[in-house]
C-alpha cells in the first residue's frame, strides 16, 4: 500500500499541485513558472521510481539465476531441462 503511495499518487499529487496553481493564480507568469517547476518535480519522482524499479527487477533476474546454478550443481541438469528417462 505505501508503495503504491510513493510511486503512483506522490508525483501524481504534484502534478496536480502545478494545475491547481495556475488555476488558483489565475494563469499569470509566476503561476505557470510554479507549475512548471511542480511538473519538473513530479516527473522527477516519477523517474526516479521506475528506475529504482528497474534495478530491483534485475536482483530478482539474479536470484533466480543463481538458484538455477545451484540446481544445476546438485541434480546435474538445468531446472528447466526435462528428466532423464530412465532404463533407456
């Protein structure tokens, strides 16, 4: 749950700020500077979670890999191979 706080309604949330300002502001300059800089926020956030994403993704790539070497080095085949039929 806090996770999907933190990487989809935290940078929609200040997405959502820089609107609010420009509405509340009235469209002048220094409201659209704000919403911009509130954009460049969000979307920095946005980033930074996918990317921290991507890097845990590849730990559980790893992890699986190395569970496969460790049952290759007990059985003497890879997981994923079939069984060697026996009395052939």
């Amino acid at each position: 749950m806090v996770m999907k706080v933190v990487r989809f309604w935290m940078p929609a949330a200040i997405l959502v700020a820089g609107i609010v300002l420009v509405v509340v502001r009235g469209g002048d300059e220094t409201s659209l500077e704000g919403c911009a800089a509130l954009w460049g926020a969000g979307l920095s956030v946005a980033l930074l979670n996918w990317l921290h994403r991507m890097g845990v993704s590849g730990d559980r790539s790893r992890a699986r890999e190395d569970e496969a070497r460790a049952y290759l080095a007990r059985h003497g085949r890879w997981p994923d191979d079939a069984p060697p039929r026996q009395g052939s």
